[in-house]
C-alpha cells in the first residue's frame, strides 16, 4: 500500500489508502420471457467491497495493457484489507452500494449448472471455472464440470487462451453444451472451459466467469473462432438486440429482443457503431460539466459492462475535478480521489444530438481511505489506459443502452428519470 499525495490544494499529513467499502455485486434472475425476447433481473446486494486498483488493474489486462508490478501488489493489498473487513461485522447500510460489480445467473449443461457470470460488451469469450481449473486457481468460485452434464461434448482440437498485459494467462479447452438465460436456450453453446486462471480473476469469489457480447471477431478460440451467446440466439430473437437498464442501488434489467419504451424518457438516439477491435465502440459528440456550456468534441469510445469507471481524455477529467474546492488526493497508480464532504458535479456526454447526464451521485464511488475522508471518483483519467475512452458502468447506470446486432451495428441511448 502507499501514501497519496494531495493535488491542487496544500492540505495537511498524508492519507493512506484502503478498501473502498460498499460496491454492489448484483445477481440477474429470470423473469418475463417469451421464445422471442426475455427479461432478466438484476438485484443489486449491499455487501460487495469495491477495489478500485484491482478494477484498474483487471481493464488494463483486458485491454492488453501492461499493469505495473506495484499497481498489482496494490491490488493484492486492498484484496487482503476486504477480506479481513468481510470476515467481520457486515455493513448493511444501503447507501454503502457503489454497483461496481454485476453478474448474472447462467445455466449450462443437462441437468442444469448454474454460473454467476459477468456480462461484458468489451469482450468475447465465454469461458468458465472448470472441474479442470487446479484447485489452488479456485478460490470459492462455483464450476462448471462438463463430465456430469449428459449434454456436454468435447470440440476436437479447439483451445482458448486470452494473454494478459501481465503476462498471465486463461486458458483450457472448448465444449459445447445447453445454457439457458432467462429463459432463452442455445443447444449448442461453444463453452470454452478453464485449465489454467490468471490470479488476477481468482480474487472475486462470486464471480465464475465472463459471457462477451462483443463481436465474434475478438473471440479467442482456435482454430475456429467461437460464436458468442449473442451472435447464437438473436436470429431466434424478436428483434437482433439486447438492452441494459442498470441502476444506481436498484433492480435493473438485462432485456433481449427487444425495448421496452417504459424504462427511458424522450426518444432514443442512435450512434453507428465501428466492430473493428470487437467492441461497441462509438464515437460521443461532446461533454458539459454540471451546468456549464456544452463543449463539441469528438470522443470516440467504448460501450464496456465489464468496466466498472469512466475513463475520458485529461482534459475532460481536469475540467470536472476542478469543481472540487477542498482539493484532490491521487495516488501513485495516478487513481483520482475527492473530499467526501463534498458533492460531486453532474457530467453530461453527447451522443449526436442528445445527451445523456451521469448524475454527481453516480460518480462518486465511495470512500477510498481509512479515514472517511477521500471518495473514489468514477471518472478516470483515458492515460491510465493507455488513452482508451471507455464508457463504463458509471456512464451506462445513467442511461437506456440498445446494443443493436442488426446487419448495421449501432448503440441507441436515452436518458433515464432518477
């Protein structure tokens, strides 16, 4: 762990850094659905403890980013402070809920398994802990075990690795077998089953594995790439889409095949959508702080449910934090904090010619110090990235997302009543 130092304000001492309690793991559970679209349920619990290192450390890897060797023994310290705090006293105050992590219930196999998975638009792998994943690579997560599903069968010669920015890697081999979501099945779904686990995807014991709904194109098995659940099911589907309606301490929704005009206000506004890397990525048309004026900008950028902050150019950063008159914390990772006393202001992102506000209270991801002093700030600087914009789960809670796999990808999004 090591000391921050404070930015733009010369205030007394030195702060350290620690767990940021309260971040929301959220579980979908099934709910309407009929042979052409379903609705699945995302119910946030209380009790998850955010990592903001390890959040950074885990996007850099997906992204090929190589995370500095102190970056991850941050990571690795704040992990250990959260288990100690979790092995405690629990905190039930709602208001400890930063929904920074969200997963949802997946069944797989004949009878079924069920897997709590991450959806993530910012990747394409379906991959899962395993009955072939070594136990010390296991750290309480559920499996998935291809041999006890009549189901499953094992696809000849096919493998899977995703290399990280760290050099680890996940890997193993590839079945195909039933899963269900909410209702909705694909017979025969390329499970790509691990063998080996990066540590860095071990520390989160409620998390067993990632469903991508990315673009085939960034799909990681070989010699023939595999289809995701996304690209399988939407010709069965009303509608070739998938909506996101997250929530800031709330039940939210995953809806496929089709929009429910219920969940947003105005109209929604589409934005063409460039597949080139594998990702929704889009191009923004602009950004305002709280109530000032709009400023033009092209921002292209990443619709990612994997991500849990908002990362933006410098600039756009340096405007908002600038609103903070107690001053800044940052520590050696370049991670942002403000005084918690404090509240944050709103950041409005254009998409053509609407736009979409992330209220001040979304952006503040709670308390990242021993103290109560400091809160996290879920905008982030694109440099710790690499310069990638990514419009993470900060941005998304603040709008109804369509992700559109029609024959002319697109993203539609609509602002949402608070």
């Amino acid at each position: 762990m090591t000391l921050i130092h404070l930015v733009l304000a010369a205030l007394a001492g030195s702060v350290l850094i620690a767990a940021a309690p309260g971040a929301t793991i959220s579980t979908v559970l099934p709910q309407n659905t009929s042979p052409g679209w379903t609705t699945v349920d995302i119910v946030p619990n209380p009790y998850y403890k955010f990592n903001v290192n390890l959040s950074l450390y885990k996007t850099m890897l997906k992204y090929g980013l190589h995370p500095s060797a102190s970056l991850g023994a941050d990571a690795k310290i704040r992990a250990d402070a959260i288990a100690k705090r979790s092995n405690g006293s629990i905190n039930a105050n709602p208001n400890n809920s930063y929904d920074n992590v969200y997963i949802s219930r997946v069944n797989i196999g004949t009878p079924a398994q069920t897997l709590n998975l991450i959806f993530d638009t910012g990747s394409s792998d379906l991959w899962v802990f395993s009955s072939l994943t070594p136990s010390s690579q296991v750290n309480g997560q559920a499996i998935y075990n291809p041999s006890s599903s009549r189901s499953s069968s094992l696809v000849s010669s096919a493998t899977w690795s995703i290399n990280y920015g760290d050099k680890s890697t996940s890997s193993g081999v590839v079945y195909t077998d039933i899963i269900t979501i909410g209702g909705l099945t694909v017979p025969n779904q390329e499970v790509e089953v691990a063998k080996q686990v990066s540590s860095a995807l071990t520390a989160n014991s409620m998390v067993d594995g990632l469903l991508g709904l990315g673009f085939d194109n960034i799909n990681t098995v070989r010699p023939t790439r595999a289809k995701t659940f996304f690209s399988n099911i939407k010709s069965s589907l009303d509608s070739p889409i998938f909506t996101i309606d997250l929530k800031h301490q709330a039940t939210g929704t995953y809806d496929f095949g089709y929009i429910n005009s219920s969940k947003y206000t105005g109209a929604l506004t589409y934005t063409p959508v460039n597949t080139t890397n594998g990702w929704w990525q889009f191009t923004s048309s602009g950004y305002r702080i709280s109530s000032g004026s709009f400023v033009s900008a092209s921002i292209d950028g990443i619709a990612d449910t994997g991500t849990s902050l908002l990362y933006l150019p410098q600039s756009i950063v340096n405007a908002w934090y600038k609103n903070f008159t107690q001053g800044l914390a940052q520590d050696n990772q370049g991670i942002l904090y403000f005084h918690c006393t404090e509240t944050a202001p709103s950041l409005t992102f254009g998409v053509g010619s609407a736009q979409i506000t992330i209220p001040g209270k979304i952006l503040n991801l709670g308390v990242g110090d021993n103290t109560g002093t400091w809160c996290v700030g879920g905008l982030q600087s694109a440099n710790l990235i690499g310069g990638l914009n990514i419009f993470g789960d900060v941005a998304l809670k603040a709008a109804f997302v369509v992700f559109d796999g029609g024959s002319t990808p697109r993203l539609g999004w609509a602002s949402k009543i608070f």
